[in-house]
C-alpha cells in the first residue's frame, strides 16, 4: 500500500482499519526490525523473557513433535522452543520477509535448525492437522480478523493439539491499570521513538492493546472456533497467556 501523498510519512495502521490493516502492519513491522529486539528488552525491562519461558513450558507440555510459531517475527520464540524441545520440529512463519531474514541470521548463529515460511496468519498455507502445537507470541492482536485467525489455527492443529496465545490485554480498571495506561500511552511512544526512530509504531501498540479484546473475550471467541481453553494473567495482568485444546 502507498500512501496518496508522497510527501507524508507511511500511514500507521488504525486500530478496527480492516482489509488495509494487514499491509499496513506489514509495512510498519518491517521499518523496525533491524530494533525489534532490542525495543522488546527495553520497554519490557526485560520481563518478556520470562513471559515467553513461562509461555513455551506450556506449548511443549504434552511433547509436541511437529509446532508452528505463528507471527514468529525475529524467531526469538521459536528458537526457543527449539532449544527446549531438540526432539521437534519447528517452523517459524511470518508475513514480514525484514523480520524472517534477521530470524534466519539468528538460528543460523546459534546453530539452531527451525525451518521459516513467509505466510500469513489468516490463511496458512499448511494442510489441515499438520502441527501438534501452535503458538503466538505478541503477535495475535495485529490479526485484522481474529476469528478468522483462530479458526486456522484450530485447523492446522491435530485433534488435541495445543494452542498458545501470549498477548497484551488491556489494562485492568484499577490503579495499578491505570498507571500501566499511563505508562503505555505517554511513555512507551516516546522510548520507542528514540531507540527505532519510527514514533508511529510504538503509538500502534498502546492503540492496538486498548483495542484487544478482554481476556473473557477472547477465550469466547476460541470456545466458538473449536477450543477448550483456560486464561492465565502474568505480572499482574500486564501480560496474558491463553492456553486451548483442540477439541
């Protein structure tokens, strides 16, 4: 997608945009991947490390063999999934090809073989029962529909396979979601800005976490697509790990 102005900076995807929210999210996504991780360590001060530990125990729980990492990004969870789980195979799959290639570069210095594919979440290009476990981390709310979503998941998914979601929610009605609020919305922008140089993208993600659906919500949407399913708040709801099963 171009913008009609040539002149003005590329259009920051708007929360509920649709069709057009899927390219727009590529393009942003691809401005900052060469800062992805690094932004990741800073404005989490490190704490999504051991949100992601907590989420890949409970992908490799039941000992998958064959797990999709959906929205993989820079590959940082499915490498380590792979680092946990040697006896698996894992794919990484992304529709940004900036943020696979900076993947491939890390599982080719670490050794490390996870195979990745450029697709996309809403239609993935893989047959039906085709993976034991998947997973998506800080991914699932860029999804221009999430229903949609969940449904392929839950197609790709063996029966009793298990599906893991690591996301932000919004923030809770208390004080202490209140100063996250406050954090997210002021502060996050301007350190996001500094570090990437892309102020537009780290505006996006306070927008896109407001926007997300609340964890009661979610879990409905993926009771309707097929999936028993449990929800589990980390660090005080800052983040949230939803964990489903194929039925």
């Amino acid at each position: 997608m171009t913008d009609p102005n040539p002149n003005q900076p590329p259009r920051k995807p708007a929360v509920g945009d649709g069709q057009d929210k899927g390219a727009d999210v590529q393009q942003m996504f691809a401005s900052i991947a060469p800062h992805y991780d690094l932004l990741n360590r800073v404005l989490s001060l490190g704490v999504d490390q051991t949100w992601r530990h907590t989420a890949a125990g409970e992908a490799l729980a039941k000992a998958p063999r064959r797990v999709l990492d959906i929205a993989t990004g820079t590959g940082d969870f499915a490498l380590m999934l792979r680092r946990r789980a040697p006896y698996a195979t894992v794919t990484g799959s992304d529709f940004v090809p900036k943020m696979l290639a900076i993947a491939r570069e890390k599982g080719d210095k670490a050794g490390l073989d996870v195979t990745w594919e450029e697709g996309d979440a809403l239609d993935l290009p893989y047959p039906d029962a085709s993976f034991d476990a998947v997973t998506c981390t800080f991914g699932f709310r860029n999804f221009s529909d999430y229903r949609q979503g969940l449904r392929e998941m839950h197609r790709v998914l063996a029966p009793g396979g298990r599906l893991v979601i690591l996301e932000f929610p919004p923030p809770a009605e208390n004080l202490f979601g209140d100063a996250y609020r406050l954090y997210f919305q002021q502060m996050l922008p301007r350190i996001g800005a500094m570090v990437s140089g892309d102020g537009g993208a780290y505006t996006y993600l306070p927008e896109s976490v407001l926007a997300f659906p609340k964890p009661a919500q979610l879990l409905q949407m993926m009771r309707e697509a097929g999936f028993s399913a449990r929800y589990r708040p980390l660090s005080f709801g800052i983040a949230g790990l939803w964990v489903a099963e194929k039925r």
